[in-house]
C-alpha cells in the first residue's frame, strides 16, 4: 500500500497551548488520521508515530475520538483566524466577501481539509459524534464570523437582508462558497480546483450574493 505523505501542520495543538509532548502526539495523530482514516486508525499506531508511551497519549487525551476532534479543531484554526482577521470597510462589502470566500476554498480544498471531510463523511453512520465535531470545529466558527460582517455590512447600509438575519444569510453564503467546488474536488481527488477556477467561482457567488442582498445605487 503506498502511504499518504502528509505534511507537518504548524497550528496543530498551538490554539490551546499544549505542552511539548502534546503538541506531539497531536502531530502523530493527524499523520495517522489522514493516512489510515478514523476506524483505521489507533492509538497504538499514534503512540509509535509520535515516539512516546501509551501512558503519555492518554496522560493528555482521553480517547482516540478526543484527538481526532482536537486534530479537527488545528486543522480549522488557520482558516478561522484568517476570516476573523477580514476587517470590513464601509463601502467594501464586495471585497470582503471575496476575501472571505478564498479564505474558505482554501481551506475545505486542501489535500487535508478534502481528506477529513472524507473521513467524517465515510464514518459518521457508525460514530454520529464525529459529524458534530467536524461541523462544530469547521464549517459553524466559520458561518458566525461571516455571520459577523454581515451584521455590519448591513449596519453600514451596503447590504439589505430583509427577513433574513445576518446567519441566516451567512449560512446562503457560505454554502453556495463551498457547494460545487467542495462536492467535485470530495468525488474527484485528482482534479483540484486551480486558483483561477477558485477565484473565478469566488466572484460568481459574489455577484450573485450582492444582486440579491445588496444595496441598489
């Protein structure tokens, strides 16, 4: 069996703070995760991947669902905190919108973004808890945050939701942003999106977003 190379993650175990140890084990996870997948991996194969004791795993996490959905939440932290650094500008509602879009793509399609939503997908019938956590991690932090600018966009008089609050509004964003993109790179993984198809998608649902929700000049 040829075996996924999978590349260090430098936020991994980062947003919490964990010790050297842990960070570790968090790392030897994700490799593991993303090469053998939730049911086939273990936490022996963790332990021999991160060089340390059974007794160390479980010293700083409790089971092997605990470090997936830690591996999850690292995984995510990039993306989110790029989106929570997005400053909206009166007047410049499109602009953020395209910058939160590619902030997104980007995430959902990356090789490890793709293969963890593959994971949960292929394994969420036998451990429904692992859905919730990728939804709570991903997708969620990120629909509040666009959520978020929304808010302000509409504040600003750049947009108008109408019945809609700024989630709900954020949730039609955000799905239309991932929709054909995400589904065709999950059912094709050797036909990735190229930035100019990324982008070219971006303004697409952009446009479309601002011809139903944004203000008339």
């Amino acid at each position: 069996m040829t075996k996924l190379i999978v590349t260090p993650n430098r936020h991994v175990g980062v947003e919490k703070g964990l010790g050297a140890k842990a960070n570790t084990v968090l790392q030897a996870a994700r490799t593991i995760f993303l090469t053998y997948g939730f049911a086939g991996a273990t936490t022996d194969m963790i332990q021999r991947e991160a060089g340390v004791s059974k007794s160390t795993v479980y010293a700083h996490f409790t089971n092997k669902e605990t470090l997936f959905s830690e591996v999850v939440k690292a995984e995510c932290l990039s993306t989110s905190n790029h989106i929570r650094s997005i400053q909206f500008i009166p007047g410049k509602i499109k602009e953020t919108l395209h910058e939160v879009a590619d902030a997104y793509l980007q995430i959902v399609l990356s090789k490890s973004g793709a293969s963890l939503a593959r994971i949960v997908i292929a394994e969420v019938e036998r451990f429904p808890r692992l859905g919730k956590t990728f939804y709570e991690a991903g997708p969620k932090p990120c629909i509040l945050l666009v959520a978020q600018l929304l808010s302000l966009a509409h504040d600003a008089g750049d947009i108008e939701l109408g019945t809609l609050t700024p989630e709900e509004a954020a949730r039609v964003f955000v799905g239309a942003v991932r929709s054909e993109p995400q589904l065709h790179y999950l059912t094709h993984p050797n036909e990735k999106p190229t930035k100019v198809q990324r982008e070219q998608w971006s303004g697409l649902v952009v446009e479309t977003f601002m011809r139903a929700y944004g203000k008339a000049d």
